[in-house]
C-alpha cells in the first residue's frame, strides 16, 4: 500500500514574503559556499595542533608537527590592529559642523557622553573579538543597537541597568548578502538567529499588544506540535523549510529551537506588488512573517556596519590577511615533517640484508652472524635534507612580511647599523601596508559605528542620563546630566587612534627636529617656543601640558614655596632657642 506523503508547504500555508526572504537566504549563501570552504580551511590550520586535522594530512612518514606560524601572525596582527586603534583614552573626538555645535561646551558634552558609554558596553572588548573576524574571514561585522536594562527585585524595586547605545558581534556564518552589490551599504542583508520558542513566548508576554507575534508562535506551536507525530516518511517537499544546521524538518521541529532571518533593506513583494523600502523584516521558519517595520534610524540606513580587509573585484566578499599564506603554511610543515623524518631514518636507519643471515636483535653490542657472502648494512638517507631549517625560516619572514606585519614593527631589528633619522624612516615605511589596513578599518568601520551608536542615542534617549565627567584640566571627576538636547548637534564622532597614529608620530618627530634649531641662537630667535609647545602638546593630545607663560608660574610657585619652608624653618629654630630645645 502506497504511503500518503505530507506536502510541508500545503500544510504550513508560508506567507508569500517569508518565502521570498527564505530563497534569498539559500540562493545568496550558496554564492559563497567557496568562500566558507577556504575559510574553514583557514581556520584548520590556525587551531591544528598537529597536521592530522589539516590539509597536509597525507605524509608518506609518521611525524605530524604543525609549525603555528600563521596563528603567532595573527596574534600579532590583532596586538598591533588594537593597540593603533585604541593608544589612549583620548581616541575619540567630537567635531561640529558649526560654531555652537563646535563650542568647548558642546564638545566636551557629547564626547564625555559617549566616551562614558563606551567604556559602560565594553566597547573596546566588542571590538577586540572582531579584529579576529578582521583577521581571520577578512570581514568585520557589526551592529548597532540601543538597550535599556531594567531589573526586577523580589522586593518589587525596579532597579536599572545599562541605558544606551550598544555594539554586537555578528558571526560571519550568520550574515548573507548580495555578492554583486556595489557597496555594503547598498546591499541588502538578512542576518540569522537561532532562539528557543520560550524566547518568542517571552516577547509576546512582554508586548501583549503585539496580535502579529502572538499569532505567529501560536501557529509555531501547533505546526511543531502536529509534526513531531508525523513519521518522516510522509513528509515530502521540506527541503526549503529545514534550517541550516538541521539534518532534517523533524529534527528542527523538535529541538526546542526556531530560526529568525532578519532582512534588511529594500524588497519588492510581487504577490502583493508592495515596495518595501529600507525596511526590517522578519520572518521565522523560513514561512511566516513575524514584523515589518520602517527602519527607524535618521541616518537613512540598517545599523549593520561591515569592512573587508582585501576587497574583490565586483564582489563584496573580501579576503583576509592570511588567506594566501595557507600555501606556505603547507610547504613549511611539509618541509618540517619531511626534516624530522630523514631525521629519524638517519638515527634509526634501516637495514639492507644480503645472503644468509641468522635471525638477530639488533641493539648495542648485538652479535651478528653471517653466512656464506651474507652482510648487514644500514640505509642512510640523504643528510642535505636536514638544511630544510634554512628554507622554513626564508618562508617565515616571507609570511610576516606578505601578512603587512614586517619584522620591524614586529620589534624585530633589521641588520645593519643605522643612525636615528634613518631608524625613524624605516619604522615610518615598514608599516606602510600595516598603517593603511588600520587606517581602513577605522575609516570604514570605526567610525561609522561610533556614529551610528550616538544617533541611536539621540533617538532612543527620552529622559536626561548621568554619566561621570573628567575635567582635562584638573583631573577631577563629577556626574554630570546629559539630555537628548545635548546630543543634538550637527558635527560627527571621529577616531583619532589608527588613522593618525602615524602621522603624529611623524610630525612629533619633527618638532623634536624643531626644537633642535631652537636652541641654536641665529636661528632660535625666528622660532616661537609657545607654538611648539601648543603644537606639541595637540599632537600627543595631553592638552592640560600647555599653559600660557605655564612654566614661569610654576618656578614662582615653586621659589614661593622654598621661600615660606625657610621661613618656617626659621621660626621653629628661634622656638626651639627661646625654649632651650636644641
């Protein structure tokens, strides 16, 4: 008798739009399906401990080192990118777009406000793990967000939490987006999630109000409900509707979880023939729409922020640092196991046999006898192999140097004696690569994502905050209320870590050059000492170092000083006379 099949698509009635959302996913996430490939590859080697679970898995001979070069460059890279983009506290800067939005008021408001947010979130910590993705996928991801944390205690005292702008990690697996869009920004995104249906049962009791959603887990848990009875043989056509990860539609239906594909962007919905422009849509099981909504942010565009570290040609999919030192990870540990192995033949080589030879144990002092024209002797291989040590090192200075990390900036000397300028230049110019990759990363990723979070501020923040204040001047820290009327000024956030870092170092450099001329007396008496000291001062960004006539007053704070301690002195001496206390 024939087995009555279950169309999964009849049954779960999909909405039109989900479906379409759904096919995007697949049709997009197979356009990288290479792109995965070489990046688990990638990640293989960076995690091996041995050459067993690499693609250099088939020597001929027993040893499986694996030489972790690639994983010591990406280490360093991560050290270097995170020390360029965060050198001090002081990295980031407000700048308006006009005099009152520009006014020292202004600015230290708006800085102190986000700098204190930041530093709340953990910001630099978020940012941290996403140099990883930098390095490792050679793609950032990001997105912002605005979050007010509340606490419920038994006593039935609301307590707060975090009020602010946030910064989230996305996985570069849980991102697809048009591969052939011309920017990021451009392209549309549909980002994945894996929840519990206890997490969309939380979000309907949180927001009662929202019919759409307490529809949608409703059908949720009648269509896992029904499923989970039905045998997998009668289910036909559910290919579309098996989330990644899942080995089939049951399977997913009974693990307690549900995906969410969020779309961001522009869509045309050709059954309803609406557009729907720079929306959020989401839907959940690849067949019903949760929400649509207009994407509320007033700078025009969905809060997913993304770099690529080496962009292709008409392809948004970047490659990363290491993606083209995978070859020469193989060959050095290629040359590392074939080293240990000649090794190994040449201590304990094998054993040519001519004639007849009575059986024998071979070891120290061992007793061989032969027969009639019989001989023992030992195979050696050839020792040269043993100078691969010479061609590993070659292939590791070639990876540093091809990974934008050169051995100078490394903390590495390079041979030769040098004199200071020419020591300066060669830091300057080893790093060219390095500095631009940063530079990029900031440009491209920093700081639109500062910006994004102060405007997710300024919408979201309806009542003032108070956030802790440092004067620059006298180190002394306050509270301060910061309202929504204070983040509303023109201007822009601005990184001041990796982008300028070695600009400055430069110019410093040539005002330590400046102040050499200075105390040359035909030519000091041309130079101002009070720029340079401003200037000096501006660019290492300590601002409380310069002060008008500053040093004059502090030698007469210091003579004052000296003076009423003598004076003192004085007067406790002709006590200590009239007293009789010597």
């Amino acid at each position: 008798m024939a087995v009555r099949t279950l169309d999964v698509s009849n049954f779960l009635n999909p909405d039109q739009l989900a479906t379409t959302i759904a096919n995007y996913w697949s049709e997009w996430n197979s356009y990288r399906a290479a792109w995965l490939d070489q990046k688990q590859e990638l990640r293989n080697y960076l995690f091996a401990t041995d050459t067993k679970t690499t693609s250099n898995n088939k020597l001929p001979w027993s040893n499986s080192t694996t030489v972790p070069k690639l994983t010591q460059i990406r280490e360093n890279l991560h050290a270097n990118l995170y020390a360029a983009l965060f050198p001090n506290s002081n990295w980031l800067r407000w700048i308006g777009n006009n005099a009152q939005a520009d006014s020292e008021v202004t600015r230290h408001k708006v800085s102190s406000y986000m700098k204190g947010k930041l530093r709340q979130q953990g910001f630099e910590d978020v940012v941290s793990k996403q140099l990883y993705d930098y390095i490792d996928w050679g793609m950032d991801i990001g997105k912002v967000g605005f979050t007010a944390e509340m606490y419920q205690h038994p006593s039935g005292e609301t307590i707060l939490g975090y009020i602010g702008p946030t910064l989230s990690r996305i996985s570069p697996y849980d991102l697809v987006l048009n591969p052939v869009a011309p920017t990021y920004r451009e392209s549309p995104k549909i980002i994945k999630e894996i929840v519990t249906i206890g997490d969309l049962v939380r979000r309907v009791k949180d927001d009662p109000s929202d019919i759409k959603l307490a529809e949608t887990v409703a059908k949720l848990q009648a269509n896992r409900s029904y499923i989970s009875t039905v045998s997998e043989a009668t289910l036909r056509k559910a290919d579309g509707y098996i989330a990644d990860g899942f080995a089939s539609l049951q399977s997913y239906y009974k693990s307690g979880f549900c995906e969410l594909l969020t779309f961001y962007g522009d869509l045309y919905d050709s059954e309803s023939g609406v557009l729907y422009d720079n929306a959020i849509i989401r839907i959940v099981d690849r067949a019903y729409v949760m929400s649509v909504d207009k994407n509320p942010s007033w700078l025009g565009r969905d809060p997913i922020h993304i770099a690529g570290w080496r962009p292709r040609p008409d392809n948004l999919y970047p490659m990363g640092p290491l993606d083209n030192l995978v070859g020469l990870q193989y060959r050095m540990d290629h040359l590392e196991n074939l080293r240990a192995d000649v090794f190994d033949q040449i201590a304990l080589p094998a054993l040519k046999i001519r004639g007849d030879v009575e059986d024998f144990e071979f070891g120290p002092g061992a007793r061989i006898y032969l027969g009639d024209e019989g001989d023992v002797e030992f195979l050696r291989p050839e020792a040269t192999a043993l100078q691969a040590d010479l061609q590993i090192n070659l292939l590791e200075q070639r990876m540093e140097d091809m990974a934008g990390a050169p051995r100078q900036t490394l903390g590495i000397r390079t041979p030769g004696e040098k004199t200071a300028f020419e020591v300066r230049t060669l830091e300057n110019n080893s790093g060219r690569i390095f500095q631009h990759k940063t530079a990029q990363l900031e440009r491209e990723f920093i700081e639109p994502v500062v910006n994004s979070m102060l405007e997710a501020a300024r919408r979201n923040l309806n009542i003032a905050d108070t956030i802790r204040v440092s004067d620059e001047t006298t180190g002394i820290s306050f509270f301060t209320n910061i309202t929504p009327e204070d983040l509303s000024s023109s201007g822009k956030l601005v990184p001041m870590g990796a982008r300028h870092f070695a600009e400055r170092a430069l110019r410093v450099q040539n005002l330590q050059t400046a102040m050499l001329f200075k105390q040359i007396p035909d030519v000091g008496v041309h130079l101002s000492g009070k720029t340079i000291a401003r200037i000096v001062a501006d660019e290492l960004n300590e601002p409380e170092m310069f002060g008008e006539n500053i040093a004059v007053a502090e030698q007469q704070e210091t003579a004052r000083f000296v003076d009423e301690s003598q004076t003192q002195l004085q007067l406790e001496a002709s006590i200590a006379a009239e007293e009789g206390v010597y």
